[in-house]
C-alpha cells in the first residue's frame, strides 16, 4: 500500500521550513524521477507531503524535499 502524497504551496512549504526551524536540505530527499512524484506532478524544489497509517500514533506525517533525478 502507498501512502497518501500530497504536493505542499509554497506559502505551506515555507510554514513547515518555519515550524521546524530548517532548510530545505535538512529534510529527507524524493526524486523528481521517483513515480508517486511524478504522478503528483511534483518538481525540483518543492516538497511533498506524506501521510501513514500507523497502528500506535493512527497516522504519522513525514515531509520530503524533491530534488532533480
């Protein structure tokens, strides 16, 4: 099963960079290549939005830098 993949605004990206104090190549990478990337139509320099399902917390959401591939 793949987990939900949203692709993020950039007034949302810079709300997530601002939560977590970071910069875009402090997070973990998804290639513009990679094919749930592709089918969000995500591209270099924007970020992505993953949603799991997770037996202990019920969902888990995890960020993703997309960087060329």
């Amino acid at each position: 099963m793949i987990p939900k993949h949203e692709l993020l605004t950039k007034e949302e990206s810079a709300q997530v960079l601002a939560r977590f104090n970071s910069s875009p190549s402090q997070f973990p990478y998804i290639q513009s290549t990679d094919s749930i990337a592709k089918e969000i139509g995500a591209k270099p320099g924007d970020f992505v939005r993953i949603t799991r399902s997770s037996e202990t917390a019920g969902t888990s959401t995890y960020y993703r830098y997309v960087v060329e591939g």
